[in-house]
C-alpha cells in the first residue's frame, strides 16, 4: 500500500524486537524513520512494548500503532505507550494517505484507482495487488 502511494523506501521488520533494533541502529548513525507503521500484535516483543522501548531511547518520529483492536480504552493505551496515531484494521489506502499527509511524510497525490483498475480505498486484503496475512511493523525511510 505505501508503494502505491509513493513511498518505495520502506524497510521492514518480522517482530518488535527487530523492530527496535531497526529503529536504534538508525539513531545510532544519526538519521532516523520518517515514520513507523507498527503492528501491534507481533510475536516475540509486541508493538506497545517495542513503542515503549524506543521512546525511551529518545525516538521521538512518529509511531503509528496498526491493531484489529477498537476498543477505546486500548487507543488510549497506545497513547500511553508513545504511540502518535491509532489505526484500526482494515486499513484503507485512504487512512494511509490521510496519516502520511498528517505526518509529512507523504509525496504528492496519487491516480484515482490502482493499476489494474480496482479501488484504491478497498480495505487490505479485498484487493489483489496487496496481500492479506502480512505481519511485522514497516518503517518509511
């Protein structure tokens, strides 16, 4: 979905322990994700935990927490936890944009549909050029 809007520097982890290590490799070459897309069911560390660590180290770019979870009192938790923006599955390529634009971190405005002709707003998973089942946190360059 973020290749579809124009963001083909994108690096990606399997879980929040690799996700943090990502994360503190890149400060410590001094640079730094434009923004994390972070996936808050994952195995080994999930994405709250993950959150917390790399705010600790000082990491202050924005985290957006991705969960199937609804409930009010969990948005709040990830509040807690360091998280900028909550956003509930299914993510639409719209709710993407949306986050990108708010964030900076978005080019420039993308063509009505995908290529082969299908909504471009469709949830993950309804569309055939995005795959369903994909696990792990994606951090924008």
């Amino acid at each position: 979905m973020l290749f579809l809007e124009r963001v083909h520097d994108v690096d990606i982890a399997v879980d929040g322990h690799e996700a943090y290590q990502k994360v503190k490799a890149c400060m410590e070459d001094g640079k730094s994700f434009d923004i994390i897309f972070m996936d808050i069911q994952m195995p080994e560390v999930d994405g709250l935990e993950s959150t917390r660590r790399i705010r600790r180290m000082g990491y202050t770019a924005p985290i957006v927490a991705l969960s199937a979870f609804t409930e009010e009192g969990f948005a709040r938790e990830c509040s807690e936890a360091g998280v900028d923006r909550f956003m509930s599955k299914p993510i639409t390529r719209k709710a993407v944009r949306e986050v990108l634009r708010c964030f900076g971190a978005a080019s420039s405005p993308t063509a009505a549909t995908t290529a082969n002709g299908e909504d471009k707003d469709a949830p993950v998973g309804q569309r055939h050029d995005i795959p369903n089942g994909l696990h792990g946190t994606a951090e924008v360059h």
